[in-house]
C-alpha cells in the first residue's frame, strides 16, 4: 500500500468507522453479558474498535508508532484516575473493617425516612460537593453510606445511585473549588467567578428538578429498622468516633490537598480507627499463625483490607453483605476499562475522527441555540469517544470557540455550555472514566443508574433549552475590522 508522506485528514465515513464499531460492539456486549460486560467484554470491545481506529489512521499516513504514542499519552493522563481508584477501594476497605461504614448506614437508619429518602440523599450530596469541589471523593465516602442505608431500607439501589450522583455534580459542575469548572473556565477564557454565577443559573433549576424528582421516588409506608440497629450494635462499637476518618477525609478536601492524598490517607486513617477501636476484629481477620506478636497481627489485618478489602463475619447475613467490600484489587476491572477506554480515544483523537465529525456540525449551526445545541452534542460524542471528562471540556471548546466568538457571545456562553454538558455526562457513559468509577463506587452499574441521574440529564437538556429561548445569551461589541482606525466602534 502507497503511504502518504504525511498523514492526510480522515474522510468522514473514515471517521465514523470505529465510533460505530464501539457504539455496535459495546451493544453486542450489553446483549450477550448484561451488566456483567465490564467485568471483561466491554474491555474487549475496546480493544476491537481501537484496532479499526489505528487501521484507518495508518491507511491515512499515520506510522503505528505515532498511533502507539498517541495511546500511550492517552493512558497516561488517566493515571491519576487510576490511582484515585487504587485509594477508593483500599478506603472501602479500611472503612468497612472500623466500622466507619456501620457508622453511616446506623445514624441514617435513625434520622432518615424512607419516605424522603432519596431526595435527602441527593440533597446532602449536593451541599458536601458545593463546599469541596469534587464528585468523586462524595461518592467515595458519604456515598458509600447512603449506598448501605438504602440497602437497609431495602430501597432500589439505583435510585439511590443517581440521588448520590446527582447531588454529587451539582457540586463538580458549579463549585469554585471543582478542577473540570476552573477547567471550562479556562478552556473559554473566562474568569471563573464569572463561570461560576453563569454555571448556577442551569444549575440550580437542574438540581431543583433533580429533587423534585426524588421526593416522588419516595416509598410511602412504614420503616421498622429495629431489627438492622440491633444487629449493628451488637458487631461494632458505634460512636461518633467511627467518624475520624470521614472528617479527615473531609477537612483534607478543604485544604486542596490532591485527591489521591486525601482518600488513601482517610483510608490509613480508618485502619488506625480499626486498630484501635475493633483490634480484636483486625486480628482475627488477619488470621495470624499462632504466636505471631500482636502488633504484627494488627498490622496484617489492616495490610489486608487496604490490598483486598475485609470480609465480614458478623453472623448476620444482610450485615455481613453490606461490609464484604473494597480493597484495592476490587478495582482492577474498573481501571481495565478506563486503561482500554483511554487508548481508543487517544487513537481517534490522533487521527483527527472528533474533528472531522464535529467540524460540519459547527458549520450547521447558524442560530445561538443551534450553536449551543451542536456544542452539546459534541461534547456529549465526545465523552463518549474519548471516555475523558477532561478531553471533552477542552476539545469541544477549542473547536467552537472561534464559531462562539464570530456570531458575537461573550465566552461565558462557551463556558457554561460545556460545563453543562461535558462534566455531568460523563457519569452516564460506562467506559468513560466517571462512569465507571461511578459504578465501582456505588456497587451499580452505570445503565442502570443512568436514567436515574436527572441532575446529569437536566443539565445540558437545560442550557440548550436556554440558548433557544434566548435567556442569558450575553454578547460583546464586535471586534473592529482591519480597515478600522482603532478606535472603539
């Protein structure tokens, strides 16, 4: 085959080639697997669709060493993704051993109604992330909580994944403390307080209606707990103390200390409540050989639950379900499908697919919410292309942003686009990076919460439905032309 000397642009059938493979396959999965195709075919259906992708930019001049770079980088900027995970499972862990998670799940039996469950859930989400910035260290702590409460209650799991994903991007998508807004900000050129009261506009009708809609979800009836209290009483110690690890959790959040951080030294933290609190519980769950000193026991268990999560045996069966979690290698299959998913989207975006499909788009769009309108749908194919939440506030701005700035919008317009659209969508796509860490959180699967998630569907439905309707489209005063003397028009 004759090579060009330098890579040439995709065609747009090209283009389409291996995003309709992944959509086919990853479909084809779902069909064959259920819920289970991220445990292994879903990885496998990535890889497939990667090879047509490098097929076709390799037919379009790029050397398979370039394509292999391209993937590498790729990966590479999910690392820290992939070792927030790492921290997740092993917090998990640590957690469920101390009691840390007893602790949650026993308070909320006590204060909580099923009633008024779910939208509580998203609520209190929703505030914790507002005041930190971050939707995953929500889910990976209180949202493990409300996960145990729910199942308690014996309410769907699902909905109660979406009220805690709901909540939690409220707070990703409009806080000042949230790295993907500081991100849409900067993509824009916009300053980000700016950002920030434009971004609460969509914002807060969005989790409005969020909460509007899990107050319906509620269960009317009567709640009897009793049994659910005892048995947590009689296997852990409950205090207030089981909390130490949450609040560290929380105040190192505050501090801006990076996420990785934060989460493994909450969960060291919860094996030295466990150590201190439950020793008797470590030990035996590190299962000691007989005289080994009692320090090296304690040190074992704790070594345990961090590397393969702890295994309870409290007797009781419903209790000893909702603590038989975490450990780090609980994660493995979760960061196989972010590694695979990473590399196909570094793949298309190399050889130029997003582009290529997102180019005429831009071109269609002749009205502001048509334009609006088009940008969602970029962004949102986006996520799903490049499975990056990062990748799909960058990209699409930068492609739009000349087109934003030709039919006269202030950037803020940009800004707030993509942040509606980009940051919450990712959650609703199981092999981006947010899905399916969504999904290794909450312990369900990413289809299944998604049509629960109404935070993350109101979001962009919203500012499209805004830019349509005309309400805070602000303008700036047209550039002046070359021929102009300078000054101001």
């Amino acid at each position: 085959m004759k090579k060009h000397e330098s890579p040439q642009p995709v065609t747009m059938f090209e283009a389409l080639i291996p995003v309709a493979a992944l959509v086919l396959l990853v479909g084809l999965s779902y069909y064959l697997f259920g819920d289970g195709g991220s445990n292994g075919p879903n990885q496998v259906a990535l890889v497939v669709a990667t090879m047509i992708a490098v097929f076709i930019g390799w037919r379009r001049g790029h050397s398979l060493k370039s394509l292999g770079e391209a993937a590498s980088a790729s990966v590479s900027s999910g690392i820290g993704a992939i070792f927030i995970l790492f921290a997740v499972g092993a917090l998990i862990g640590t957690w469920a051993m101390c009691g840390t998670i007893v602790a949650m799940v026993y308070y909320g039996l006590r204060l909580l109604s099923p009633d008024y469950f779910y939208v509580t859930a998203a609520a209190i989400c929703a505030l914790i992330s507002f005041s930190i910035g971050t939707s995953w260290t929500v889910a990976g702590t209180v949202g493990i909580g409300l996960m145990g409460i729910s199942q308690s209650m014996d309410l769907n799991p699902a909905i109660t994944a979406g009220a805690v994903i709901s909540g939690a991007y409220f707070g990703d998508k409009s806080s000042p403390l949230s790295d993907s807004a500081n991100l849409a900000a900067a993509a824009a050129g916009v300053d980000l307080y700016h950002h920030v009261r434009e971004t609460l506009l969509t914002s807060l009708v969005a989790i409005v209606i969020a909460l509007a809609v899990f107050y319906l979800f509620g269960r009317p009836g009567d709640f009897d707990a009793s049994d659910e209290l005892a048995a947590m009483q009689n296997a852990f110690h409950i205090s207030p103390v089981l909390f130490a690890p949450l609040v560290l959790v929380v105040a190192l959040t505050l501090f801006r200390m990076p996420p990785f951080t934060t989460i493994f030294l909450g969960a060291l933290a919860g094996g030295l409540v466990a150590v201190f609190v439950e020793p008797a519980r470590v030990i035996t769950f590190a299962a000691a050989r007989e005289g080994v000193p009692t320090g090296i026991a304690l040190l074992k268990g704790v070594w345990l639950a961090l590397v393969s999560g702890y295994k309870a045996a409290t007797g009781n069966p419903a209790l000893d379900t909702l603590l038989t979690r975490g450990g780090m290698d609980s994660m493995l299959n979760t960061i196989w499908l972010i590694i695979t998913a990473l590399a196909f989207g570094g793949v298309v975006e190399k050889c130029g697919v997003i582009e290529r499909i997102i180019a005429p788009v831009v071109q269609w769009a002749k009205s502001g919410g048509a334009l609006v309108g088009s940008l969602v749908v970029a962004t949102i194919a986006t996520n799903i292309v490049t499975a990056d939440q990062f990748i799909a506030v960058v990209l699409p701005a930068r492609m739009f942003k000349n087109a934003f700035a030709a039919r006269g919008y202030a950037p803020v317009v940009l800004s707030r686009s993509v942040g509606d659209s980009a940051t919450t969508t990712g959650a609703l796509i199981p092999w981006n990076s947010c899905g399916a860490y969504m999904a290794a959180t909450l312990g369900v699967s990413t289809l299944s919460y998604a049509p629960f998630a109404v935070f993350c569907i109101a979001s962009p439905l919203l500012t499209v439905a805004i830019a349509y309707a005309g309400i805070r489209m602000p303008r700036v005063s047209q550039a002046p032309s070359v021929a102009s003397t300078g000054d101001e028009p």
